[in-house]
C-alpha cells in the first residue's frame, strides 16, 4: 500500500492518445480555449461588478456562474496543458486530490445557481407584484451565501472521505482526477464513499431538476395564460436558453457519474462525457447570457467601449 501522505508520489491518468502530429495543434488549441474561457468569464465577472444598472438580483445570482466556470476550467486546462509539454500524464497525489475537489466544486455550484436563477424567473414571471418583498437583498445574500456554503461543505466531506484511506493502485481510469476514479485506487472497504456519493448525486442532481421542473412548469403555465404576446415571447426565449445550459450540464454529469458504476459502459464515452462537462459550460454561458440577455450585453458593449476604445 501506499501512502496517501506521500507528497512525492506520483499517479497516472488516461493517456491522450495523441499521435506525434497531433500534439501541437492539441496544445494550441487548449491553450487557445482556456484563454477564451477565462477572458468571457471574467468580461461578465467585472460588467457585472462594475456597473450599478446590474446590480440586480438575476445578475448577482448569475456572478456566481463566470466565477464556477473559471475554476472548472483552470481544475481541468492547466493540467492538460503542461501534461502535452512535458508529455507525461504523471501527477502528484496532492494535486490530484486538488483537481477532484475543484472539478466536483464547479459541478455543483453550477447546478445550485442555475437553480436558484430559474427560481428569480420563477417569481419575476409568476408573482412579478411581490418580486422585490422576496427577492430583498437579504434573501439575496442568504442565496449566494448558502450556493457557496452547501457546495464547499457537501464537496469537502467527499473528498475527506477518500483521503482517510490509503491507496494501492495509481492508475486513474479519466482524463482527469474526479472522486469516483479516486475511489477506484482503495482496496479496502468503500461503501460509506459510495452510498455519501449516490445521497450527494440525489441532492444535487436529483433536487435541483426537481426544483427546475417545479419552476419551469409554473413559468409555462404562466406564459399561456398570459395575453400579452410579446412578453410571453420573452419569457420563454429566457427560460428557454436556461432551460438548454441547465440540461446540458445535468445530463452530462449524471452520464458521468453513472457510468463509472457500469462495466458496460464504453470508457471513451465515459471520458468525452466527462471532459464535456468541464469543456462547453465555460465556454456557451457567457456566450448564452452575454447574448441572449440584452441588458448584459448593452453593458458589456458599454464596458468596453470605455475600457477597450472599442469604436461606436
């Protein structure tokens, strides 16, 4: 057995399978994709920060999704990055740990703001006279402060889980270090791990659809009993786009999840699921909300164009 206090030893993960001719090209394009991440990512992070005409509640719920899609996307990049120059899939016991931890963070802190933004739409749309009485700013702050608090504590015991054991294998079966091919390098016993895992995947997949589902079906039902045509258009193209980033990420990571407890699962399916995850959130959400909400894309263009010289 080895050791988990070992700070010198070393694990494996999947190789990339990248031909010679490949791995430029590989590294230019992560490279490349990582810093289009953080730049839309951050434009939203500081458009919001800075101008006062934001500081709402659907754009202070929706700071907390750059911020997550940043710290999924440095969790997986870096790593991959320097793994291609260095051309070798080795690391260490501590950063593996720290990669879960921050991979399985920015998971659930997505899942948790996009629920709590579609319950801001929820009430806007449904019971738009009592908006401001419920969403006051200390409901606000209770919000984000419980997205942040629930996802750190729930994340931290799972991972404090696994360390308390020590490992004898060092081959990790993903492109990246995740709790579930953690778990797999224990020989002992590991059903505690497991069932804390199948009760975290039921609160945070499980109750977040719930409440999605709950949310949304009261939004449509709203919208078609509505008269006025225009403002149901914009319901719907709202909730619509919100619905699609949620589904996307939820579907992904219960595929991911699941398919680490299936033998018959395809390993290559397993990992371009996983990888997805961590991959297109951070790059479409900016996109999606910088876009599609006009609000935040009038401030973005008035940001920059005081900050960058952009022309008019």
């Amino acid at each position: 057995m080895f050791a988990n206090s070992s700070s010198d030893y070393f694990l494996s993960l999947t190789t990339l399978g990248l031909s010679t001719t490949q791995v430029y090209p590989a590294f230019v394009f992560g490279t490349l994709t990582y810093l289009f991440i953080v730049f839309c990512n951050l434009l939203l992070i500081v458009t919001i920060a800075v101008s006062r005409k934001l500081h709402k509640p659907m754009f202070i719920l929706l700071f907390s999704l750059p911020v997550s899609d940043i710290m999924g996307a440095t969790a997986f990049f870096p790593q991959f990055l320097l793994s291609i120059v260095l051309k070798t899939r080795l690391v260490s016991y501590p950063a593996c740990v720290v990669q879960a931890f921050l991979v399985h963070l920015y998971g659930s802190a997505n899942l948790l703001t996009l629920t709590a933004m579609a319950y801001d739409r929820f009430v806007a749309i449904c019971i738009p006279l009592r908006y401001n009485s419920i969403m006051n700013s200390h409901r606000l702050i209770t919000m984000v402060f419980l997205i942040w608090f629930v996802d750190l504590s729930m994340i931290l015991t799972l991972l404090l889980l696994f360390t308390r054991f020590k490992i004898c294998r060092k081959n990790i079966v993903d492109l990246y270090c995740n709790n579930p091919s953690l778990v797999k390098l224990v020989c002992e016993d590991t059903s505690v791990n497991n069932l804390y895992g199948i009760v975290l995947t039921l609160a945070f997949q499980g109750g977040t659809l719930l409440i999605i589902l709950y949310t949304y079906a009261q939004i449509l039902r709203t919208c078609i009993m509505t008269n006025q045509a225009d403002a149901r258009r914009k319901a719907i193209q709202t909730c619509g786009t919100h619905l699609v980033v949620f589904l996307f990420l939820q579907i992904n990571t219960v595929f991911t999840l699941i398919s680490h407890r299936l033998q018959s699962v395809s390993p290559f399916l397993r990992r371009t699921f996983g990888v997805s995850v961590l991959i297109f959130p951070p790059i479409l959400n900016p996109i999606i909300y910088g876009l599609k909400t006009n609000e935040l894309k009038q401030n973005i263009i008035i940001f920059l164009k005081r900050n960058v010289g952009l022309t008019k």
